[in-house]
C-alpha cells in the first residue's frame, strides 16, 4: 500500500496531469460515469511470478488509482479463455483488457511480431526508447486499430536465456532435429537451421520437456524458468537469448471500451501500463541474479554460452528472418524501417555508454 501511494504521488501530479492535458477536460461525463468492472485475460498461468503477479499487479493498480470507479478482475491463462485465444477475445469484447506478448498473435498479425522481441534486436530500455521516442508505439496502434483493439507497453523480460537443452549444442548441426518450443521471428529462425518448432503455453512446458515430448525449450530467464523447474527436465541452459533481448509485454485494451471511460480514466489505464512496465523490468534485473545462484549452487545446473560459431550462424539467418517479414505488406515494410533507423541511429552511442562501461567494469572478471 505504501508503495502504491508512493506511485500516485510521485506519478499522479505529474505524469497523470500530463495524459489528462491530451485528452477533452473530463467534466459532467467523468461524475455521471457508473463504476465499471473490466475482465483481463492473460497468456500466463495464474499468479505465475513475474508475469502472471504483474497482470494482478496491473489490475489492481488501476483498481487503486481510480477508487474503483474501473475494477479490473484478472483471469490467468485457462480460467476464462485459452492463452493463445486472449487476442480474439479483447477484440470481440468478451474482455475489455489483455496481458501477453504481440509474437503470440503473429498467425493474425504478422508484423505484431517486431513490437514483442526481434532476434538481435532492442533491449529493454532500447524497446522503450524506440516505442516512445522513435515512433514504434505510433506504429503499433495502427496496426492493432482494425481489430478494435489499443495496446500499451505493460512489461519487459530484459534479456532471455537461449533456452533449455537435453543435449549439448556445440555446433549449429547440433540443432537439426531438434523439437523445440520457442515462439516468434526467433521460431522461425530456428526452423531454417533445422529445428521443429512448436509454441506451447507456459503450463505445459515442464510436462512437455520432461516427457521427451519437446527435446529443448526457451521461456523467460532463470526467475522464471527456476520457477518452472525446468532445471529438473534438462540439463543444459545456454545464453544469451539472442532471440529475446528485450521482450515487451503488452497490455490491449478493447477500443469500444476505453473510449466509453472518461478522460481521467483513460490516463489511469495509461500510466498504471507504465509503472507495470517499469516494475516488472525492475523485477526480473534483481530476480534473475538470485536464480542463477540458486539453479548454479544448488541444483547444479550447467549454464553455458553459445558459441560464436553458432551465434554467428543463427544471427545471419535472423537477419534474413526479419527483412523477409518486413516485404509481407507494407505495414511490415513501416514497421521494419522504424525499428532499423532507430537501432542505427542509437548503435554509437549504445558502444559508447552501457557496452564500454559494462566491459571495462567486467574487464578483471
């Protein structure tokens, strides 16, 4: 609670006023508004740490903020619809809100795939930078608007592991043959070096691994992936997570619905995605350290970096991956320019800053 109110008045002077400023003054429409209660709808299992935790976090921010004048009441993946189903059922109304990831829906909307993670793309804060300062979220709400549907920026995975291995990858050949479940552009890389890919929910992983069902599989990070015990169904976890280095977790909210909320509510929606965000890549940079020792010193696990040879072959391929996407349609086309531009423009800088500093700080490491 105390945290909370620390959110609203560190936030809510400035960053809520601000929203309000963009919107019509709220007026007789906001105090002849009747409290509502929203259904949010999320890919990831109930009250799963990090992601599931930070969709209830989400809603009850915004429960809080608004004095619960909007209650949101969150479904985990499975308690209302199934996690891949959540697109098509904020966009029919079935639920006003929806927590997961844009590669989910990549069947639908292909080009959605670039505002979740691309292979050797964005960080987090690289994300970030593009979708509020380089026109990326002006982008993404064009091509979410026919389907009725608004996304926010709702959380960040920071970068990922390569993924969970049952056996050793020491060349790219080790990859052929490989059944594996990783979702997105980073998928469909895969595929070409020889892997048969699959995308299975966050609750089957374990099961599907330890059966021999799937012989490797990439989720989130150690924090996550402890959680899952997914140290217990392989042996090998390998890094870095070339495919997802800074995965965005979105929030979208059916159309008809928030724009029936008055303009104050309509920032609260807005801000509350923000401090999600910003919690959740918080939670995962301080959460994943602790996972690593405890998967290291306790259950043995053997972490290991990909090597260069194989980096370096999946990195062409994924080069190749995003420009063919990027000739699909012209939304694509849009999108993938952005992204580029931005990537380019930021490089000098980013070798200046985080990566000189990160490697003269690791230099006697």
């Amino acid at each position: 609670m105390k945290r909370r109110e620390i959110v609203v008045g560190a936030l809510g002077a400035g960053t809520l006023a601000a929203c309000s400023q963009e919107r019509k003054p709220m007026g007789e429409q906001a105090s002849a508004f009747k409290p509502v209660v929203w259904k949010m709808v999320t890919t990831w299992p109930p009250n799963f740490p990090a992601l599931g935790t930070g969709a209830k976090y989400l809603g009850d921010l915004i429960t809080q903020l608004s004095a619960g004048r909007l209650t949101i009441k969150v479904y985990g993946a499975g308690e209302l619809v199934p996690a891949f189903e959540v697109f098509d059922a904020v966009s029919s109304g079935t639920a006003q809100m929806g927590h997961g990831s844009a590669y989910y829906w990549k069947g639908k909307v292909p080009e959605a795939q670039y505002f979740s993670s691309v292979p050797f793309g964005l960080t987090a804060q690289e994300m970030s930078g593009w979708l509020y300062f380089g026109g990326g979220m002006d982008l993404w709400r064009e091509v979410y608007a026919p389907h009725g549907l608004i996304p926010f920026d709702a959380g960040n995975t920071t970068v990922q592991t390569a993924g969970w291995f049952n056996r050793e990858i020491k060349t790219v050949e080790d990859l052929k043959g490989l059944k594996m479940r990783i979702p997105g552009l980073g998928g469909e890389v895969l595929k070409r070096l020889g892997v048969t890919v699959q995308n299975i929910p966050g609750g089957e992983l374990f099961q599907a691994l330890d059966q021999g069902t799937i012989d490797a599989t990439e989720w989130v990070g150690p924090y996550n992936d402890l959680a899952f015990g997914l140290h217990k169904a392989a042996k090998y976890c390998y890094y870095p997570g070339w495919h997802e280095p800074g995965t965005v977790l979105e929030c979208m909210v059916n159309q008809s619905a928030y724009e029936a909320l008055p303009a104050d509510l309509q920032a609260i929606v807005e801000v509350a995605c923000r401090v999600t965000s910003q919690r959740m890549t918080a939670e995962f940079t301080a959460r994943n350290g602790r996972a690593v020792q405890t998967l290291v010193d306790e259950h043995g696990v053997e972490m290991r970096p990909l090597p260069a040879a194989v980096l370096s072959r999946i990195r062409v391929v994924a080069e190749q991956v995003a420009q063919e996407l990027a000739q699909e349609n012209p939304a694509a086309a849009a999108i993938y320019d952005s992204f580029s531009r931005y990537a380019k423009q930021t490089a000098a800088w980013t070798r200046m800053a985080e990566g000189a500093y990160l490697a003269a700080r690791h230099a006697d490491l």
